[in-house]
C-alpha cells in the first residue's frame, strides 16, 4: 500500500504538472547560472518534472551499464540521467528541446570535466536516431513512451535496453518491473525480429531430416509450430531475449521419440547456435535460415 502510494505520488508529480500547470522549484545543486529551472516548466510534449537521483541510480543499475554502454535520455531535462551514466565511464546523449536546459546540461558536464562522454543537444525526440544507444531512458507520459516504440524497436540492436521512470509501453510487456523506495522503474530488453519461417536440417539420432519452423511474434514473447516430413513435430519452451532464441523440440519419428533443445543468435535471416538431443553427450552446430515472413516486429502476425 505504502509502494502503492509512493508510485501514485510520482505518478501524480509529472501528470499535475502537465494538467494543472504547477510550478514547483527545482531542488537543484547550489551552481551559479543565469538560468535556474522551475518544475513544471513547459516542454514541448512534455513539462520537465526530474527523476529523483536515486531511481536514475537504480535504473543504471537495472540496465546493467558499463563503460561500453551507450545512453540517450530522451527529454533529458537538466541532464542528470546521462551525467550520472557519464560518471560510471559510459557515453550519452541526453536530447532536449530546452535550448536552456541542454545549456545548463553541457555546461555541468563541463564543470564535471564529462564533456566528453556526456553531451546534450537541442532536438525532438522523435526526430532522433536511437541506433547508438544501448540503453535509452524515458520519463515521459505513457502515450509519448507508446509514440516512440516504433522509432526504438525498428533503430535499437536486439539485447539493448530500455528503462521508463514510472510510465509503461502500453502493449509492449515489460520483461522486468521493479521498485526503489516506492517508485517503480521498468525494463524492456529490445528483441530481435524472430518472426517467419524459417528451415534447416539436423542429425540427432542418426539421419538427417529436414524441418520447417513458423514462428509469430509480439515483442519479445514468440510461438510457433514446427514441421519435418519424417516426424511429428512439436514446439517447446520457445524464448527470445534480445537475438537469443532458444526452444525444445519434441518429435516422433517412428518407435523413436527425440528431444532436441536448440539455442541460437538471431543475425538477419540467420540462426547460428547449437543442438543438443536427448541430453546426449554431443552438442552439434545449427545453423536456420529464414526463408519468408520477416516484418516490423509491430505488425505481430
Ligand atoms: C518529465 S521531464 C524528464 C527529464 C529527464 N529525462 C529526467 O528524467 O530527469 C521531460 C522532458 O522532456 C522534454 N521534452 C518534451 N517534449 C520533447 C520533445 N518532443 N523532444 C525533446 N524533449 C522534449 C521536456 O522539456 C522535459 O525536460
């Protein structure tokens, strides 16, 4: 009830200001600068209402970030998503269109000496390329998250990771939901496009046959029906996160009934990874092809 309320309060901070128009002064560091940011400030889409630092801490954590990690903080308001990421030794971009706020940004990481890992520019959101980013980071209505799906899930690589403060993604499912002193911060990993059919042979118990796979998408959540001439095939236990798909498959192929766990990456229309059957000692190379049926992973049928 308490975690409940906490939410609803952060929750209630971005909508009030948005809906009423209630200012509220910013609990900023005591720096000097000509322009001082008020809470509630219009934004374009959006006011500026910040994430309190210990969720932007926890969200970093949540997405794992290391110095090989690229950040963009869509709507960065004063920056301090992608100075926090810019001191753990990653790069980002925080994007903003507050000529004032991307000012005050750039010149907090030059006071911080993170000029060169953090950097703040004046552009819309939804006319940003998302490709660089490993992790991108929101605290945006659920509408605005919802808009700019589209725009991650077509430019971000499979495996990146994407955090919200308090909104979700609308349809897309979060693959984790978490919560720091109350407030609640969501993960999505960005799948890869699994969908269609796809076609490869394998020996697992002593000839080879020939298999056929349809796979159907929604996200990152995937099913499918598998077929062979010589067998009756079926599906199991099937999971993508991020390129990495793997799934058993059950089949009949006379008196014999073999089991195969596969595990693959995902790399355009090919799957490179590995076979196991019947938990035998041998664990042989698969490769699949897709032959048809690769669309916009929004399209989902
Ligand atoms: C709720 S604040 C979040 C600030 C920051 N991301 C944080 O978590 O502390 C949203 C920010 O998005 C900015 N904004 C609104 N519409 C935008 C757009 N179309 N493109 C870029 N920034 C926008 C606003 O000016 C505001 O600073």
């Amino acid at each position: 009830m308490h975690e409940r309320s906490n939410w609803l309060a952060a929750a209630w901070v971005l909508i009030a200001a948005c809906v009423l128009g209630i200012p509220v002064r910013a609990q900023t560091p005591a720096v000097e600068y000509a322009f001082e940011p008020v809470i509630g400030m219009p934004g374009k889409d959006v006011v500026w209402v910040p994430t309190p630092p210990p969720v932007v801490e926890f969200m970093l954590d949540v997405a794992q970030l290391t110095p090989r990690d690229f950040v963009i903080d869509l709507g960065s308001g004063d920056g301090r998503i992608v100075l926090a990421a810019a001191k753990r030794g990653a790069r980002g971009l925080g994007v903003e269109l507050n000529a004032d706020m991307v000012q005050l940004s750039n010149d907090e990481a030059a006071r911080l000496g993170l000029s060169k890992r953090a950097e703040f520019v004046v552009k819309d959101m939804f006319q940003t390329d998302l490709a660089p980013a490993s992790v991108l980071t929101t605290y945006l209505l659920p509408h605005l998250n919802v808009k700019v799906r589209p725009q991650l899930l077509a430019q971000m690589k499979p495996g990146s990771r994407v955090l919200t403060y308090a909104f979700h993604m609308g349809e897309w499912q979060p693959d984790a939901v978490l919560q720091v002193n109350g407030l609640t911060v969501h993960l999505w990993i960005v799948p890869a496009r699994a969908m269609g059919l796809w076609r490869w042979d394998h020996d697992g118990i002593g000839f080879t046959r020939h298999y056929e796979m349809n796979v159907r998408q929604s996200f990152q959540l995937i099913t499918g029906s598998a077929s062979s001439k010589t067998s009756f095939a079926y599906l199991r236990d099937m999971k993508l996160e991020g390129d990495r798909i793997s799934f058993t498959l059950t089949e009949e192929a006379g008196s014999a009934l073999a089991q195969t766990r596969y595990e693959g990456r995902i790399e355009g229309d090919a799957i490179v990874g590995t076979a196991r059957t019947n938990n035998q000692d041998v664990v042989r190379r698969w490769s699949a092809t897709r032959v048809a049926g690769r669309t916009d992973i929004e399209q989902r049928k």
